[in-house]
C-alpha cells in the first residue's frame, strides 16, 4: 500500500501531488462507506485521538469528530476556551498533560500560525493542524479539491477564482497551494486592502472586476469576511462590499457559462453571496461539508498507519 511522505498534516506546502491523489483515493473509498447502512469500520479501534480546539469551531470540530468515530478511534475533545489555558497553561503543558493519557494523534487548531509544527518538534503523537492563525488549514483546502475533482472530473487545467478576504485567510493559502499542486490555474479577487502584497509571488492572478473573474473561471471559492479577525476597517461598509464583491442570482445567471460556487462555511448570506445562490444548484457547498468527513476520515487513517 502507498503512504503519506510526512508523519503530521501540518499544511498543504509539506505534502506533494502523489500524497493529495493518495488521500483522494481513500476518501473515495470512505464516502462509499459512509453512505452505507453502517456507516462504521473498525480500522482504528486502538487509537485515541485528542481534538484541542484553542478557537471557536462548530463545523470543523464536528466533522473531524464524526471522521474518527466513524474509523471506531477513541475520542478525547478539550475546548482551550474552558480549561486550564485560561488560567495561564502553556501549549507544551497542555499537550503534555493530555499526551500522558497515551493519546496517538492530536487534532488542533490554534490562533498563532506555526502552533502545528512547534507542537510537531516536541510531542510524539501525529498532529494535524485543523487551521492555524491566518496560516493554513490542509483539509478544508483538501476537501475543496476533493469536491471540484468529483463536479468537474478532475482539478488540472481548471480556472479557480478566490473570493473576498485573502488577507486573513488560512482556507485561501491553503487552497492556493492544493490547487497550484494539482495544475489549476487560480486567480484572486477582493478589495486591494483584502489581498496580500505577496501574492503573485504565489503564481497567482489578481483581478479586482467580480464579473470579469466569473467571466474567467470555473469555479468561484467565496469566501466570508471574517470580522473577528479584521482589527480596521478594510472597506467602508459591508453593503458596499457586497455591491462590488459579492455574488447574487442575476450576476450569475448574466455570466457566458454556467460556473461552480463553493463556501468554506459559516456562510454570511446575504454578504458575500446571497441565500438564492448558496441553495442553487450551481452551489455544491453541501457537497463540500460531506465530503469534509470522507477527506478527514482518509488523512487520520493515513497518518495512523504510521503511528509506530
């Protein structure tokens, strides 16, 4: 059986293209399970995974939850929010503490960028960053990929526009880097006070016409504005960022070809794209939450069968 190159999932910029068609290929295989009467295998009964979540997550929390019960692992959750974290712990000792239970992987996501491979360098379980800070986040991107491959019948030579907050997004890097990987051609498009000054250095297109990059693309990755993370004001109001960035039916519907709208989730409907486009039938959003737990399934499986 082939395996991963890297011991962790600490971002799509580690893995290399046979490693993305390995995890694609075993999410195939765990969709086909998952749509079963049982939706259960035994594959990793004697592994204990730890999720430690430092940032709020509903979604991705949940999926990687379902993931690993599915695959019949032992699941420990730790929220940072209500624990010893706030009484000054530090990452190490948090880890090592939850370590000490004899846990084999840790799922964490983090607000600092890089808390993945700090933790990687000093615990002896398998890690996978389920997003760090600003950084990345490998199987939201993976999972984006798994979804154009299954609509489009594969991702090369497919033109991929991202939209919206760049800047603060670990979805956006990480899936710049997947779809580059795989030969798709990506542009990004948002207010310039939204998109990195280094981003061409990426092999990235920029273009700040919305309807020019629909015209341009296959599919349209929106993305939202994440208030949480936006310390100024990077455009004047959320209407006139939706008048100029965001998606509605008659945009749609006025563009040359029919093109495919994902969303990383949680959705501002209404903002980035409206209610009409989100339950289209050009939206495979829902396709993207359900493939999430098949992708997640094929990562910890992987990394699991390299657990010594």
């Amino acid at each position: 059986m082939s395996e991963l190159s890297v011991q962790h999932l600490l971002g799509i910029k580690y893995l290399n293209e046979k490693d993305i068609q390995l995890i694609f290929e075993t999410a195939d295989h765990f969709k086909e399970v998952i749509n079963r009467s049982i939706k259960k295998v035994p594959s990793l009964r004697d592994i204990t995974i730890a999720n430690i979540f430092f940032e709020n997550s509903t979604r991705t929390k949940l999926s990687f939850e379902l993931a690993e019960k599915r695959l019949s692992a032992d699941v420990i959750n730790f929220s940072a929010g209500q624990s010893s974290v706030k009484k000054g712990e530090t990452l190490i000792d948090t880890v090592n503490n939850i370590l000490s239970m004899k846990v084999d992987m840790v799922v964490m996501r983090h607000p600092n960028p890089g808390a993945g491979i700090f933790l990687s360098k000093h615990v002896s379980a398998a890690i996978v960053n389920a997003g760090d800070g600003a950084h990345e986040h490998p199987t939201q991107a993976l999972l984006d990929s798994f979804s154009i491959r299954e609509k489009l019948g594969d991702v090369a030579g497919k033109n991929v526009v991202i939209v919206g907050d760049i800047l603060h997004s670990r979805v956006a890097l990480s899936n710049i880097f997947a779809l580059k990987l795989q030969g798709a051609n990506v542009k990004v498009c948002g207010p310039k006070t939204l998109l990195p000054k280094y981003i061409e250095s990426l092999g990235v297109g920029v273009e700040t016409d919305l309807r020019k990059a629909l015209n341009w693309c296959d599919v349209a990755n929106m993305l939202r504005i994440q208030n949480e993370r936006l310390d100024i004001s990077y455009f004047p109001t959320t209407r006139e960022y939706t008048q100029q960035f965001g998606v509605n039916k008659a945009l749609l519907d006025s563009l040359d070809k029919e093109i495919v709208i994902m969303h990383p989730g949680p959705i501002n409907r209404g903002v980035e794209i409206t209610s009409d486009v989100a339950d289209s039938k050009q939206s495979i959003i829902l396709n993207q939450v359900e493939n999430g737990v098949a992708i997640r399934m094929a990562v910890i499986y992987l990394l699991a069968s390299k657990i010594k």
